[in-house]
C-alpha cells in the first residue's frame, strides 16, 4: 500500500486522496460505486480517478458482464504467491 500510495503522490498528485486509496486497498478489486458509496468522489470524478489509476498501472480494468471491475494488479500478484 506504501509503494502504490507514492505512485500515486508521484504522477497523480492531486489525485492522493487517503479515502480513496483506502477504498482501492478494501478488496483486491473495486467498482466506481464503492468510491460513490464512500463519498469519496461524485460518479463521474470517480470514473475520473480509476481511470487515472489504470493509466499509471495501479488498477487493470476487467469486463465481468456489463460490470467493470477495477483490479489492483500488485495486491492480487501478493494473494497469489501467498501460499
């Protein structure tokens, strides 16, 4: 969480909100209703910001049907080789 929470400072500094790193480090995915659910950001600052983080490769963007999940790339590579 330390490591991405720079990144973040380091290419989206406006973007360094600790609500809304909380709410990517909640589970190893989030949709942008999880940050509308958690005021932190409006619907379309939300797509905003995941969008953002997609960019910089902290999120990868995943179709599951009509939703899309959000997926932090570097938790779930620790879950994985977690064994």
């Amino acid at each position: 969480m330390a490591q991405q929470s720079e990144a973040v400072k380091a290419y989206l500094p406006k973007l360094s909100s600790r609500d809304l790193l909380h709410v990517i480090f909640e589970q190893p995915h989030c949709r942008m209703a999880n940050l509308v659910e958690r005021d932190v950001a409006a619907q379309q600052a939300a797509a905003r910001y995941l969008k953002a983080l997609v960019g910089i490769g902290i999120l990868r963007e995943v179709q599951l049907g009509r939703d899309k999940l959000l997926v932090n790339v570097e938790w779930m590579k620790l879950l994985a080789n977690d064994r």
